[in-house]
C-alpha cells in the first residue's frame, strides 16, 4: 500500500474545509481530530514521514495502530 507524504494528506484536509463556490461563506478557522496511518520510509535523501487517513473506520483485528492528529487550523492573525 502506498503512504502519501504527509504534507499531502494535510493539504487534502485543509482543501476539503473551503466552503462551496457562490455560496458566501467563508471558512476562518477549523479543529480537526482525525485518525492517521503514519510510518517512516528510507529515500536516497534521507528519511521520509508518509501518512494518510486509515482505508476503513471500521475496527480489525489485522489493521495497523492508527492515531489520532489534532489540527487546529486558522487565518494568521494582524500583525498591524
């Protein structure tokens, strides 16, 4: 199975948050709890961190531990 890069699996959450087109909201911060598959990788550059959300929700005996990440995600604040 293939683990994206972390980053990417953050960036897809982040994305997933915008409101719909032409509807008029606007999404200024966000608290996200969920469940990461994560695992180290060895790359000619060095070590990678790859993760991603679990395939299923659903408990098994013969699925890898998963953990919870907490993101609190918001517009940065005025420095003015």
């Amino acid at each position: 199975m293939t683990v994206p890069p972390l980053a990417d699996t953050l960036v897809a959450l982040v994305e997933s948050l915008q409101a719909p087109p032409g509807s008029g909201l606007v999404v200024e911060q966000a608290t996200l709890d969920v469940p990461l598959e994560g695992r180290l990788d060895i790359v000619p550059s060095g070590t990678v961190f790859n993760a991603s959300l679990p395939h299923t929700r659903w408990q098994s005996g013969f699925l890898p531990p998963v953990h919870m990440a907490h993101l609190e995600l918001g517009a940065p604040e005025d420095e003015g």
